[in-house]
C-alpha cells in the first residue's frame, strides 16, 4: 500500500495491521505475557494529539483512544510537566500509603484537584487504582451504609456478627445486592463481575454472587419516530427494577447504572428513565451508584454524563476512572463514610502519582473549555454521521448520540471487519455490544477531522458490502 505524503495530520498505513514488527514483537510478548487481544504495538515516543503511531511507523487518526481513557492527547506537554515535577517524582519513589502516612500535601492534591470538578451535591471522594476497584469499593460503601442504618447508629457490632463474618456467615456476612442492569459492564473483580452482564467471556467459570438484574430500556431510532414505544420501554424497565428490589430474596442496598451502557452496546435511555431511577431508589432507601467510569470528565458534552438527567437530588455515589487518568468514587452523605478505620483500606488507596496527573488533566480541560469544545464537535460530528447514514442505510443502522458529544455509535452487519478495515484505511476505532461501532475520540478531537473520519468511513462501507 503505498503512503501518503506526511505532515502532523496525515495518516499513513504502509504494510497489513499488524504490520511485520508488531507481529513479531507480538509472538515475542505472548512468550511471557497473554498478547492475544493486543491490536498491534505501539511507539509511545512518536504519538501525539489524536494520532497514534505503531512500531511499524504506521499513523492512525485515534478515535479509540485506548479504550476511552486518554482525555487530551498523547505526550500532552502539560501531562509531560506534570510527570516531570517534583512533586511527582517524590509521588513515584516513594509511593506513600495514604491511609497510614499521607503525603504532606495530600489534602491539597485532593482539594485543588478532583475535588474542583467532584459532581453536584458531593464534596468527598475515596480514591482508588481502576475503574472495577472504584465500582467494588462503592459497593462495600452500600453495605456498610445499609447494615449501619439497620443496626441503628452508633449501635456497636455484637460479637456474634464479629465471630459469623470471620466464617463467612450471616449475621456478620449478611446476604445483601446489587442490582444492576442486562448488558451492564462495571468491571472484572468478584463484586463488580457479578454486576457485568455484558459477555459470557468476563464471566465464565467466575463464581458470582445471587444479584439480580433489571432490562435496560431498548431504544428504537430515529427516536422522534419511535416515542410512546421508548416510553413504554423505559416504564416496564422501571416497574421491572421496582419488583426486583421489593421482591429479591436478598435486600438490594444499591443500584448501579451506567449513563450510556458502553461495554454492551452504547445503550441509551432518556433523562426521565434516569429521573425515574433516581425517584425509585429514593423511595425505597436504595443507594443509586452511577458508573462514569467511561462517561465521566467531558466525553459527553458534560463533565459527568449523569449531569443531562437534571436530577432534583444527585446520586449517591458516582464512579470514575479512565479520562481521569486515576479513579475513585465521589460522594456527598458523611454516613457513607465507614463507622470504623480500616473499613475501607488497602496499602496504597489509589495512587498518589495518578492523582497528580488528574490534576493536569483537569487543568487541561478547564483552561481549554474542552468540555464545551467537545459537545460542539460532538453535533457536528453526528450531523456528518447521519448524512453518511443515508448512503449507507443498511449498515450505518440506529445511529445515537445525538446531543451527548462526541459519544456517538451506530449498529453494522459485521462491526468486526469494518473496523479492521478502518485501521487500513488509517483510522483507529472500537467496537461494543454484538455489532456496534463506537466512536471514543478524545476531547482535543478537532472539526477539521470530521471530514477524514467521515470519507474514511465512507471507503470502508463501500468495501465491506
């Protein structure tokens, strides 16, 4: 394949992806390391902005973004001065335990940084390494809050709920849930896996805890074409979540939604769905845990994506990790804070450095206006899309994300090979659920690209028909 004349926006795709370097430093890792997943390797030091460069010298327009997690670019020079300060480089060495010897400057770190961005309504946070450990410390926060609003407050443990947990045993491991939604990810830890309903390959041969699960509303598009049959989908979805919590043999403390389902298909549902979510768990003394692990910090054309449902009261936790760059969860009730030190605890509670980098992240995108950049590129961007669909009605099928950034997905006949054929073509892009392709472009994504992604898009259905 021959290649294009180069500059700092041109893609270039010179050999097959992967190309003959990948692939044997490929075989060369799967001697050591699980390398089947790997899509081809990388050269960090020649990547930057949008594009990505692999060790083949082959240039894509990133619209992938490592699975959603990288929010302004790469070798982002203020990530780079932020990863070249002392500050971090003391972060690094000597790795403080921040639950037994915080840093000096931990609270300012925290305060002048995450905080400054924390959802509406929450003022406190327990910071964490993944997206999984922030959703599984989460759910220890519910269970916690439920067994301390049901022993009473300031109700000390009874020795036999001392002695029953150290055996695994009721009244000490009393038989609580959470409920989560079909085609849900939250993440691939023992507690978070129960709540992943997305694809039999998370979950197989794991054992899970009894939680159960609730329909997420099944969207038909164009949406002002289809609205009293979304409006009853999203009421059976709701009389269905009521029923569960009422009746479930074990009692629901929390649930836990994603505001767009990503992992099982870019699934959406209406503000008033969420507001009816939100009206349920209140009535019931159920925690409602919002997952923005890949929502959250802008993709949406809002800092957190639960922010286009107007809520009249906020979650009670929110969740977040990827963008971010750390993770955590955010909340605003001080009686989610355990009742006793060491409840909720590991060595290291996230990562000093992370946060660090969060900071700049952050710094990023409020000095930038990314957030609002983005929902203006995100209209745009769908507008471009749904012309396109009108050539390619047959695959380009329910096309959503309009209004919610640059958050945009569409169903295909075979998402497999259009992105493949994508990559070919110099574009480098996701897939989800059974036959969807999502677009995950970082904030920095520019209007000049549209019309790349878009004829990219164009020669690539022409040739996968």
């Amino acid at each position: 394949m021959p290649s294009a004349v180069h500059d700092e926006t041109t893609t270039v795709v010179a050999t097959e992806v992967p190309g003959p370097i990948s692939q044997e430093k490929i075989a060369a890792l799967n001697k050591v390391f699980d390398a089947r997943a790997v899509h081809f390797v990388v050269d960090y030091s020649k990547s930057h902005d949008n594009y990505i460069v692999d060790v083949d010298g082959n240039k894509y327009l990133d619209v992938y973004s490592q699975i959603a997690s990288i929010p302004v670019g790469y070798n982002n020079p203020t990530l780079i001065a932020a990863a070249q300060s002392p500050q971090m480089i003391s972060a690094l060495v000597n790795r403080p335990a921040i639950g037994n010897f915080p840093c000096e400057n931990w609270s300012t770190v925290l305060s002048q940084g995450l905080l400054r961005v924390a959802p509406k309504g929450h003022d406190r946070l327990f910071t964490a390494q993944s997206g999984s450990e922030a959703n599984e410390l989460a759910y220890k926060a519910a269970f916690m809050h439920y067994q301390r609003q049901r022993r009473g407050e300031g109700v000390e443990w009874t020795d036999h709920e001392i002695e029953s947990c150290l055996v695994n045993s009721a009244p000490g491991s009393p038989d609580l849930s959470i409920l989560s939604f079909k085609n849900s990810f939250h993440g691939r830890g023992f507690g978070s896996l129960s709540t992943t309903r997305s694809k039999a390959v998370h979950k197989l041969d794991i054992p899970s805890f009894n939680w159960p699960q609730a329909t997420f509303p099944s969207l038909k598009y164009p949406l002002e074409d289809n609205v009293e049959a979304n409006r009853a989908s999203e009421k059976a979805s709701l009389d269905e979540v009521e029923e569960v919590i009422k009746s479930w043999p074990s009692p629901v403390a929390a649930v836990i939604v994603e505001p767009i389902q990503s992992e099982g298909g870019d699934n959406h549902a209406s503000p008033a769905f969420f507001q009816g979510l939100r009206a349920l768990t209140e009535k019931y003394g159920v925690m409602l845990i919002v997952d923005e692990v890949q929502t959250g910090f802008g993709a949406t054309g809002k800092f957190w994506g639960h922010e286009h449902w107007q809520l009249e009261t906020p979650p009670d936790m929110v969740t977040f990790s990827k963008k971010a760059q750390t993770a955590g969860y955010f909340f605003g009730n001080e009686r989610l804070i355990p009742d006793k030190a060491y409840r909720q605890f590991n060595t290291w509670i996230g990562d000093p450095a992370r946060a660090i980098l969060a900071n700049a992240v952050i710094d990023e995108i409020l000095n930038r206006h990314l957030v609002e950049q983005t929902a203006q590129i995100g209209e745009k961007l769908y507008t471009a899309l749904a012309d396109l669909a009108t050539r390619h009605p047959d695959q380009i099928r329910n096309l959503r994300g309009k209004g919610q950034g640059t958050y945009i997905a569409f169903d295909t006949v075979n998402s497999a090979a259009l992105v493949k054929k994508m990559k070919s073509l110099g574009v480098n892009i996701g897939t989800c659920g059974k036959d969807t392709v999502r677009l995950r472009p970082m904030l920095i994504f520019e209007e000049s690209m549209i019309p790349k992604l878009v004829s990219t898009f164009d020669k690539a259905l022409t040739s996968v028909v």
